[in-house]
C-alpha cells in the first residue's frame, strides 16, 4: 500500500481532513510534523491548508523554511509528487517549487464558496484520473488565493501547460488567467487554491446550488487528485 505524508505546521487546519481524503483513496496516510527532518518512507506529501505559523511575514513563507521542508524541496526534485492545498500551495510558491505568488484578493475579503474548476492538464501527477477539460466541484475557502506571476512567466505556464486548474463561471479572487492551481515542468508537483479534500465522501461533498444539479461527480470530485496519485505511483 503506498503511504502519503501530511505534512502538519502550526496552524495548519485542514491536515486530517487531508489524511481521510487520502485514506479513502486506499492510501495509508502518514503524519508528518514540520520540526522533523524526516519523510518517514513516504511514496508522495500533501501540504494541506491553514494558517501554517499564523501566515506572519507573508502567507506560506515561514512555513517554507520548516525543517521537513528541506527534505520535501530535496524529495521534490527527485521526482517524489508533491501536491499542495490552499496554503499549501503558497508554501510552495514561497519555497520555489512553483512559481509566481498567491496575494490577497482583489475584492480584499475572506471568500468561501463550492467552486467549479475544469481540468486543463490531466497528465500530472495528480490529475491522471481526470480528462483533459473535465469539470470538477469543489469548495473553495481564502482571503489570499489570488495567484499573480509575470507576465514572462504567465506565457511559459500558459505555453508549456502548466496551468493545470481554471476558475470556471467566475474568478472568485482576481488570479491572473483564472488559474486556480499549477504544476511544475515535471508535472510532478501541484499546487492549487481550492479544497479538494473536501469533496471525496458521498453526501458531503458540493452537489447542488439553487436547486439546480451541478456536479457530475455526485460531491466527491476531489478524491480523483487522491487517486490520481496512486495511478501514478502504481504505474
């Protein structure tokens, strides 16, 4: 059974929420504190999503320099796949495994809402389960998620297909082209705002608004990044 590290800082909110989605994707999910220099054997890491260190200095950026995260940076580089949620994905950014930066929303307020999002590159690490353009529903909770890069930079994601996630029906935090989550040019490392955890157990996962029957995956969309990991580690 492939075991997959959730990586715990101070503030980190969203960690067993991460260990069950990883549980019910047939994982063994495996608890990894931010103090120790020690991935534990681990197949893959999941950075979930809080406040790591109170979000001090900027979103992300203590957490950046933690001790596991020299080991995870090093892992990364290796090949070992890396997802990142929310503020787990400004860790990354902070510490240069992806590019650009997430700030704070346009709209300058904390929004939380069930988020559509359309896949763009289902050849990633965590998105094999996917197709390319499928639409998945997930909430979405942030008041620094808007994700800006230069424009050099922009073009390079947009070119070489590094967008791996789009904010569909609308930008709910002003990111640049829509871009709710990136990979990293071996498509091994992701990064994303919304939560995916959250939507990877039948009957409490987003399905309707209004009414009205939006998501084709029943409320758990989310669990197909979970997966999507255990294809490829298998493979």
């Amino acid at each position: 059974m492939s075991r997959i590290g959730v990586v715990t800082f101070p503030g980190t909110l969203d960690d067993r929420d991460a260990a069950r989605a990883v549980k019910l994707a047939g994982a063994e999910p495996v608890a990894l504190w931010h103090k120790d220099a020690d991935l534990r054997g681990v197949d893959a890491v999941v950075l979930p999503g809080g406040f790591s260190y109170g979000d001090y200095l900027r979103c992300g950026a203590i957490a950046a320099v933690a001790p596991v995260m020299s080991e995870i940076v090093r892992a990364a580089k290796a090949g070992m796949p890396v997802l990142g949620i929310c503020n787990g994905f400004q860790v990354l950014c902070e510490a240069h495994l992806l590019p650009g930066a997430l700030i704070r929303n346009d709209h300058q307020k904390f929004f939380c809402r069930d988020q559509i999002l359309r896949v763009e590159n289902a050849s990633t690490a965590w998105t094999a389960d996917f197709a390319s353009g499928e639409l998945v529903t997930v909430p979405l909770k942030n008041g620094e998620g808007n994700f800006q890069a230069s424009v050099d930079t922009l073009e390079r994601l947009e070119g070489e297909g590094q967008v791996v996630f789009r904010y569909v029906d609308m930008n709910p935090n002003g990111s640049a082209n829509d871009i709710a989550g990136i990979t990293n040019e071996a498509g091994n490392v992701v990064g994303l705002m919304p939560h995916p955890e959250h939507a990877v157990e039948a009957g409490f996962g987003p399905i309707s608004r209004d009414g009205q029957i939006y998501d084709a995956h029943g409320g758990i969309g989310g669990l197909k990044l979970f997966t999507s990991v255990l294809s490829t580690l298998v493979g």
